[in-house]
C-alpha cells in the first residue's frame, strides 16, 4: 500500500501544496545582495545558447549565434568580476546552459578567469555528444575543468529522433564512440540521460542501461522528463504526452540496475570513483547564478537574473549585476527548502541542521519527519536522517516537481520577452527599450 500510486500522489499534490509560495519573485534593489557571512558555495554560470532548440527542453535557451555569444560571454566575465570585487568567495563552479560549448574559447577564457579569481578547484562544464572533439576538449582539460556532463538522453535512435536529435548530435551509435573518446579525459565523465520519455519502453530503457555500463564513464544522472505548460502542449503535438504512471518502474529498474557498481549521491545521479554532482545545490548552503536566466540562494533569499539578453548586457556595462528579481523565504520555507535539497541529497545531518536553523527545525518540521519515518522513506541514526531506497523515489518526485515549478516561473519569462528571442537573428530591440507593461521583474 505504501508503494501505491495513491501514496506517491498524496505525497506529491501535499509537497506542492507546502513550497507553492517559492517562487513568487518581487522585483530586487539594484544593490548587489551581500556576501554570504559562512563564504563558500558554488558559483552557477549559464550559458543559454543551442545550435538545436530540443522540444522537450523548459531551460532558459536561444538559437546560437557567434557574435551575440561573444558580447555574452564577455558579459558573463565582466559579472564574474563584479562578484569578486564585492567579497564573493566560492568552493565550486558549474557551467550550465545551453551548451556552454557552443563556444569553446570564449569558454576556456571565462573557465580560466574564474580560477584565477576564486581558486576554486571543482569545475564541472555542460556539453553535448557533438563537441566530444580534441579542438574542445583538450583546452577546457587545459583550463582546469574537473567534471564533463554530456548531455546524452537516450542512445535509442528513435527516441532521438524523436526529441530532434538525432540529426545534429549523431545516432546511437555515434554518440557511444564518442563518449569512449573522452573517457579518461577527465577525473569524472557524467552522462545525462532522460527516463520516461513518451515513447520510451522498459526494454528502450534497459538497454541505456547496458550501454552506459559498458562506456567506461563514471557517473550517470538520469532524470525524469521535467517540463512546463507551454513546453508540454508542444510535445503533445511531437514527441507526445509523458505517462507518469510508469515512473516507480522505470525508477526502480535504474536503481537496481546502477546500485551494483555505482553510489547515489542524490536520488537521480550516481558515481563510481568520481566527484561533484549534477546537483550542486545539495550539496552548498548558498549559490550564485550568473548569467540570463539563472538563480540564486543566499541566505535564505531566491534570486533571479534577467531573461533578457539584452537587458542583461546593459545591466552589466552599468556595472549591475544581472539580478532582477527576488524572494526572501519565511523561516517555515526556509527549512522546507533546507530539507528538500539535503533529503534529496541523501541525508541530513541533526547537527548542521541545529547549527543552521536552531532546534525550531525539527519542531517545525515534526509533521514532516515523522511522515518520512512512518512511510519508510528516511531511517533515523545517531548523526541524523539517511534517505531509504524507498524514500529516493519519492524525493525523486519532490525534486522534479520544483524543478517544474522552477520552469514554470522560465516560461512566463521568457513569454515576457518572447519578440527579443526570436529575434537573435536581428536583435532589433532597440537599446533602452523597456520590459512589457506588466512584466514580472524578472523578465527585465
């Protein structure tokens, strides 16, 4: 009964019910936010631009071109530096997008500044199958990189083609090849693969299995189809309608199928003698995104930046920071988040919790807990609360459903500056233009 889809609905309708205020952003000061006093943290770098658009994607995204990424990327650096110059430390960096690839020198450059200025020794950078080339890898090896996330999906051919992949980032076959070329290259080699996509079978997603098993590469996230509204009504004319159904199956197959060789370092990525994660936010108390798009944690605060390429631009040459949008979480929200992410990252700590939010924490939460140990889902020991095999599944579902509501808040974002996205062939906005009447913030 406890592993019923009456379970894992009421979980997951009761966790939206308790996070729906997270996102409700207000306009944000210009003033940069202070610097976290504990230091630290991960330094996120998004980088939008794809030479393919993949229907299936809710992520902040353009079509690339060379001279709008190369005034972006000299954006990105002239941000990266206002953070420095303002206190910012960071332990980490993590170059999202996109495809932070579609340029690799501008790239390399802007790997290499971040070093220089923070010292920071975890460098983890994004790609796709197509840019497994020596021309690319080899000066981002150069530039410190430390972890390479390909963005795979699935080696099943007609899923590819079925998420418009194929064409541009190669089959099956070609991928594989390509993946065994970098192996080695790097001390932790991830691959992204999604599960339950619309016409994905057991046997399609058996066979994934088999294929990253036989690679060599040492770490594996593999997500479930996250997406948003618009994005879902697009693929229901494409790719079609995921079945949600089959996720404890599909779910459950990857864990038995990976626990043999691998070890979870949250619910959906797995490593074998490698590092970091795909999930840098379980693993930091605080973050900062840089970049259009992205976002932000610091000490309790949400932080968007600007969706407009161009708005963002302007706001760096007035030596602002791309932040546009904010919301301060209530302290009850505040250790919702704190336990959705440590839980999701496997376990929280009794004393890093106390340290952090008091023992308000665990009286607030009672109801919480107490939900977690009676369905299994957590198991308590001497230090704190360690995630079950059971209890993944369902964080699992709680993570992908904020990542959801996270998307949610990118497409009525980007709506606001719908004309300007299409229009990266152009960019015909004129300078100084402002956002929409009635644009969110975060839109500017």
């Amino acid at each position: 009964m406890l592993d019923s889809p009456f379970i894992d609905s009421y979980l997951l309708e009761a966790f939206r019910f308790r996070t729906r205020g997270f996102m409700r952003m207000e306009e944000a000061p210009d003033r940069l936010p202070p610097a976290p006093k504990d230091g630290g943290g991960c330094l996120y770098l998004h980088v939008p631009f794809c030479e393919v658009l993949c229907p299936f994607c809710s992520f902040h995204r353009v079509q690339h071109r060379h001279d709008l990424a190369t005034r972006y990327f000299a954006a990105l650096r002239q941000e990266v530096r206002l953070y420095h110059a303002a206190g910012y430390t960071f332990t980490s960096a993590y170059f999202g997008g996109g495809t932070p690839t579609t340029e690799p020198a501008e790239l390399a450059e802007t790997v290499t500044l971040v070093r220089t200025l923070f010292g920071v020794k975890d460098i983890s950078v994004e790609t796709n199958p197509k840019d497994l080339r020596p021309e690319v890898l080899q000066p981002l090896r150069a530039a410190g990189v430390t972890r390479l996330s390909v963005g795979v999906q699935s080696f099943d051919d007609g899923l590819l083609r079925d998420m418009e992949r194929y064409e541009k980032y190669g089959n099956g076959a070609e991928i594989i090849a390509r993946i065994r070329g970098a192996v080695g290259l790097f001390p932790t080699l991830n691959v992204d693969l999604i599960f339950n996509q619309p016409h994905q079978t057991l046997a399609s997603l058996r066979r994934d299995l088999d294929i990253f098993l036989s690679l060599g590469a040492n770490q594996v996230s593999f997500y479930p189809l996250m997406s948003c509204p618009t994005v879902l009504r697009r693929l229901s004319g494409t790719m079609g309608v995921p079945n949600r159904r089959r996720l404890r199956q599909f779910y459950e197959t990857i864990l038995a199928t990976l626990r043999k060789d691998f070890t979870p370092s949250s619910a959906w990525c797995f490593t074998r003698r490698g590092h970091g994660s795909d999930e840098y936010i379980v693993s930091v108390d605080n973050y900062v995104g840089v970049g259009s798009g992205a976002f932000s944690y610091l000490d309790g605060t949400l932080y968007s930046t600007s969706f407009s390429l161009q708005g963002y631009e302007q706001r760096v040459r007035r030596g602002l920071s791309g932040i546009v949008a904010c919301h301060p979480l209530g302290e009850i929200d505040r250790m919702r988040y704190t336990l959705l992410v440590r839980m999701f990252g496997l376990r929280l700590d009794r004393d890093w919790a106390l340290a952090r939010h008091g023992p308000r924490f665990f009286r607030r939460l009672w109801g919480e807990f107490r939900t977690l140990e009676w369905l299994g889902a957590a198991q308590r020991d001497e230090h704190g609360w360690q995630l079950t095999d059971r209890g993944m599944f369902w964080l699992m579902l709680m993570m992908s459903a904020f990542f959801e509501s996270v998307n949610a808040y990118r497409d009525a974002m980007r709506a606001h500056v719908k004309d300007e996205l299409q229009q990266t062939t152009s960019l015909c906005v004129p300078v100084g233009t402002p956002a929409p009447a009635g644009a969110p913030a975060g839109a500017r």
